[in-house]
C-alpha cells in the first residue's frame, strides 16, 4: 500500500480519517461520553446553567440512579425529589447572594 491511500493522521483525534471532517466529529463526541451515564455533558451544559444554576452539568447531581434514567428525546426526565433538591440548592444560593 502506497502512504496516500492510507490517509493522514488527524490531529484532533489521532485517528486516520481521510480528512472525513464528520467522521472525526463523531468520533470525538463518542469519545467525551461520561463512563457513568452515556451522556455528552456539554450538551447539557446550558440548560444546567439557565435552570438549575449550576456552573456545569453533573450526572451526579441530576442522575441520582442512571439505571432508572428516563429521556423524552434529547430531554431528561428529572425525578421529582431531584427537582425539590436542585430548587433548594438555586434558592440557597440566591439567598447567599442577597446577603452579600
């Protein structure tokens, strides 16, 4: 085999992808999946923010038990204690911010 048909190495993931732009996308989204829930973290980051106050997003926090994790799409089905305790946790912090 001659050294162009094997491609080039990708700098971004290592991997020798014939400079396939999408494949070397995909394979470092599957790459930054958490070990715990299967989850990209990144993907959530936002809405973790904007609803619950948090810096980032934290299966720990809102996937208590990854065995009974419900999705609705892309959504993930918060159990009720979790919510109570994510709101607890936003109002504490609002309130440390009023004191300042």
């Amino acid at each position: 085999m001659e050294p162009e048909s094997q491609g080039t190495l990708c700098k971004r993931c290592n991997s020798i992808r014939n400079n396939d732009v999408v494949a070397c996308r995909l394979a470092r989204r599957e790459a930054s999946r958490c070990e715990r829930c299967r989850l990209v973290h990144r993907d959530y980051d936002l809405a973790a923010r904007i609803l619950d106050d948090q810096d980032k997003f934290d299966c720990l926090i809102c996937i208590p038990d990854v065995d009974k994790l419900q999705m609705s799409g892309k959504t993930i089905l918060v159990p009720e204690h979790v919510q109570n305790k994510l709101d607890e946790q936003r109002k504490m912090k609002k309130d440390a911010n009023k004191e300042q």
